[in-house]
C-alpha cells in the first residue's frame, strides 16, 4: 500500500512561485508513474503534469508549460515547482501514483491513477 501525503501549498501572490512536493510511504516512486492534478469546485479533477517510468515530463497546456516544472527523485518524493504564478492557478493540487508505465494518452486521464493524497490548497491573489 503506498500512501501520497503532499506539501507545499499556500497563498502566493500573482506572479509568485510555490514548490509542492508529494512524499511516499510504504515504497518507493522507482517503479510508478507519476502526476499532479489539480481541481477547483464544481469542476472535474484536471492533469497539470506527470513524470512518466520512462524519465520524460509531460504537461497539460501551454498555460503551464514553461512556468510548471515536475521531477522525481526516484526515492519517495515527486516535486512541481510553479513559477510566474496566476490567479487562474488557483486549485487543490493532488499528486497520484500508479506501478508500472502509461501511454501518454492514459498518462492525462484521472482513472488510471491507483493513489493520490489528500490534495494541498494552492491560492494565488492578484
């Protein structure tokens, strides 16, 4: 059983930089595919970024690609460091694990993901 336990959230202003970070217990991230989500009220959980087993990154958009950088260290930590930061990022951030590899098709949809913590507030002011 591995259990996802994020940190790093927080109120930032516009323009700000947050580095939140998601720590594994039970195992470690070798062998997993990794994500970060992130979801508002009264929307549908979206993809923000993922580490794939092969060691490539991926994206969601354009709107975060160059601003949002996600890493592993292969141990038990995942990180996506948020630069340039915009009220529109305004969200709960949940990072999910799942063993073994993704297309990179299945690597953006929610059910693929076997574990997720409990999600961090990420708030940014204008």
């Amino acid at each position: 059983q591995v259990q996802l336990v994020e940190s790093g959230g927080g109120l930032v202003q516009a323009g700000g930089s947050l580095r939140l970070s998601c720590a594994a217990s039970g195992r470690t991230f070798s062998s997993y595919s990794l994500a970060w989500f992130r979801q508002v009220p009264g929307k549908e959980r979206e993809f923000v970024a993922a580490s794939t087993l092969s060691g490539r990154t991926r994206y969601s958009t354009d709107s975060v690609r160059g601003r949002f950088t996600v890493a592993r260290n292969n141990a038990k930590n995942t990180y996506l460091q948020m630069n340039s930061l915009k009220p529109e990022d305004t969200a709960v951030y949940y990072c999910a694990a799942k063993p073994g590899g993704l297309s990179d098709s299945d690597t953006r949809l929610v059910y693929p993901y076997t574990y997720w913590g409990q999600g961090t507030q990420v708030t940014v002011s204008s």
